[in-house]
C-alpha cells in the first residue's frame, strides 16, 4: 500500500469512527434525558414546574435528532469535497481559466466557502424557523435573517479575502519557514478582531445602548469598584430581535473592554441576580482565565501551523484526499482540505480541552460567591437553565464531548458548597 493509499484508509477510518461516536453520544443523550423526563431533578424542583423541565427535554430531544441529519450531511459533503473530487475540479477550473496565481487561491478558498455556506443554509433556517420558533425562542423575522446572511458574508470577504492573500503570498514569499510568519499573521489578525469588534462589527448587527441608572447599574458600578475592574462602558444589546434566550459577555480588552448585557438577560433576573451572573464572568478576566485561553489557543494554532506545513509538503496528503495537484501546487487546496480534514482527526480528542474550561467555571463561580450574592448565582443560573430550555440530565460522556461548563447539578452543589465554605470562614 503507498502512503497515499494508507492516509487515505486512516482518514475514513476516523471519518465514520467519528460518526459512529457522535450517533452513539446523542444517543446516549436522548436516553439520559428520555429516563428523567417524568420527574424534575430534586435540586431544581422547587423553581422548575414538571411542565417546563418536560418542554426542555423535549426541545433538547428534537436538537438530538436535527444533529442526527446534520452529522450524516457533513460527513456526504466531506467525502463529496475530497475523494468525491470537488475541490479537484475546481482547482482545475480555476487554474485552467486564470492560471497559477494569488487570484486563483482566493478564488478556489471563495467557490469552496461559498457552496460550504450555501449548503448550510437550509440547516439554518430550518433550525430557527422550525425548532427554536416551535419552542417560542424565535424572535428573528426572514427579513432579518437574510440580512444577517449577507452582513455576515460581506464581514467574511472584508476580513477573509485579505488574511487570505498575506497567508498565500507568505506561503509562497517567506521560505522554509513561511508558517512562523503565517502564524503571527494570524494570531495579529486576531488581535485586531477583537480589538474592532466591539466598536465596528457588534454594532452592524445589535443596537448597543448605556444602561439606564437604576439599581442594576448601582449595584453592578458597585461590584465594578469592589473588585477593581475598569470597563469602558456598560450596555444593553438588544439581542431580544432574534431570540428569546438570555445572556451576558464581556468583549475586547485593554481599554476598549465593555460588559454587555442582553436585553432578555435584564428582562429576566433581578438586578441581584444580574449582580452574580455578572462577577461570575468577571471572574473569568480577574482570574486571568481569558488571558490563558487566548495563550492556550495561539499555542495550538502554532502547532497547526506546523502540522500543516508538514502535511502540505507531502504529496499523499493530496492523493490520500482526492487530488492530484498535476497543474502546480495550490496553497488554498492545501490549506481547504487541511481545515476541513482536521476536526475528523481532533474530534475524539475534544474531552480533554473541554476539562479546563469546566475548572474555570468552577473558578469564576467561586469567585462570584466571594464577591457578590451566591445564593442569588443559584436562582440566576435554575432561571437561565429553565428559560433556555437546558437539560438538567445530560449524559456524562455526551457532557465530556460537548459542554464547555459544568452539569446543571454538579454546579448548582459546588456553588451551594461554595457558600456553606464562605459562612463559616
Ligand atoms: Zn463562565
């Protein structure tokens, strides 16, 4: 067998082991949550109805079996892009119209890109017109959706096409060790992104306006100068145009950094409970937990990069994915079959990042109880779990593979352990 045949065989081994996996997750999620759906977890029963804990389950269930749908898609459309031939031919077409150049690139990541989203769309709609509208989550009209649709997709050509042609022309320009400098483009680029993004790209989509004095804002100024945290500025998203779910963030940083509240967040919580979900999330900066994720995160796309590098330099790592690159090479072929093929290889592995993120949830709920209300974090959190129609009961190794924040349960008992710990210190 040569090494192309082998790459191959790997490659739709971890393709339909990967399917395998994920149906037998979700299925294992649809059973956990079907065996309690009759009866509401003890903890919760108190705040959470029957009747609400049944709509989560079966919202939860039916997310369960639109996913279904979407991982076989995926996977089609994965093979139709690879040993399908598609990426094959429309490297030909574009080589064979436009010649071996940068414009060729862009335009094979765009045509690729473009028939990727269009593809999408039906998943999109139908996700948000059908299943988040049936369980009165929707709030977004068709009008604001193809709108969206194309602010998003103009945003991608603005941001995309020029990181794009630095990767190529660094690809084809830099040497041996072009992916160093490939790297720092892109670790740049995200630093500007988020740098913009709260002042140029969130207001394209949201209106932002100050929040108005009352007690929210007293006590959240109040919590700001407790645990010394300068902000620019404190607004109000008006995320209530697309969906009735509640949430809170934190964007940019150095002195562009803002807290946003969604308009659904304040409509539901009481300004103490807007208290404790908000030094809940300053924990997350004051514990240094975003500045570590970002270096966690620019320390693996380090090691992408040079993966990638390494594979695009090998021919069976094209034969293995269905193209022969007999017109010259492409970095763009390169660099579209690397992303596309990677989270196949990454997805067994995805417990292990999730199990930080889950130790600093538990950090910043800690934090939150030190630093504000935790009995009202609690009702915050059984009100945020109700409204989103959360399950309660998820499975364990689904939870492994998916969640980036602790079980219901098992948060709600460490935050209730949290406050027992602080009362007697
Ligand atoms: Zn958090």
């Amino acid at each position: 067998m040569s090494n192309a045949q082998c790459f191959e065989l790997i490659f739709l081994l971890f393709l339909f082991g990967d399917l395998f996996l994920k149906l037998y997750l979700d299925a294992r999620q649809a059973r956990s949550i079907r065996l309690h759906r009759d009866s509401v977890p003890k903890d919760f029963a108190s705040a959470i109805s029957l009747q609400a804990h049944q709509k989560a389950a079966d919202y939860c269930l039916e997310r369960i079996r639109f996913s279904r749908i979407e991982h076989v898609v995926d996977l089609v459309w994965l093979l139709i892009l690879t040993l399908g031939g598609l990426i094959s031919f429309i490297y030909r077409f574009y080589y064979q119209a436009n010649g071996n150049d940068l414009l060729s690139q862009i335009f094979i990541v765009l045509t690729v890109a473009f028939l990727s989203a269009l593809l999408n769309l039906p998943f999109q709609w139908y996700s948000a017109f059908h299943i988040e509208a049936k369980y009165g989550f929707n709030t977004m009209t068709p009008a604001r959706f193809f709108k969206d649709l194309l602010l998003s997709a103009v945003l991608g050509l603005v941001i995309g096409v020029p990181l794009f042609a630095i990767i190529f022309w660094l690809w084809e320009a830099a040497g041996a060790l072009w992916w160093i400098w490939a790297w720092l483009a892109y670790v740049v680029f995200n630093f500007a992104l988020l740098w913009i993004y709260p002042s140029f790209i969130a207001p394209l989509f949201n209106k932002f306006t100050r929040l108005p004095d009352g007690e929210v804002a007293d006590r959240v100024n109040a919590l700001l100068t407790r645990v010394g945290f300068a902000t620019n500025g404190l607004y109000v998203m008006d995320a209530s145009k697309r969906s009735s779910k509640a949430n809170a963030y934190m964007t940019g940083f150095g002195k562009t950094k803002r807290i946003v509240f969604f308009d659904t967040l304040l409509a539901k919580l009481s300004p103490i409970e807007t208290e404790a979900v908000l030094a809940h999330e300053l924990g997350h900066y004051k514990l240094r937990h975003i500045i570590k994720m970002m270096l966690f995160s620019f320390s693996l796309s380090f090691v992408v990069f040079f993966v990638l590098d390494w594979a695009s330099g090998s021919s069976w790592f094209y034969e293995g994915l269905g193209v022969q690159l007999y017109l010259g090479s492409s970095p763009a072929v390169a660099l579209i079959l690397f992303f596309e093929v990677l989270s196949v290889f990454t997805f067994p592995f995805s417990p292990m990042t999730s199990i930080l993120s889950r130790k600093y949830e538990f950090q910043a709920d800690r934090f939150a109880v030190q630093n504000s209300d935790g009995k009202a974090l609690v009702s915050a959190l059984v009100k945020l779990f109700k409204d989103n129609a959360s399950t309660l009961t998820p499975d364990k190794l689904y939870s492994a593979f998916y969640s980036s924040h602790p079980d219901a349960a098992i948060r709600v008992d460490a935050i209730n352990q949290e406050i027992a710990n602080a009362s007697k210190s």
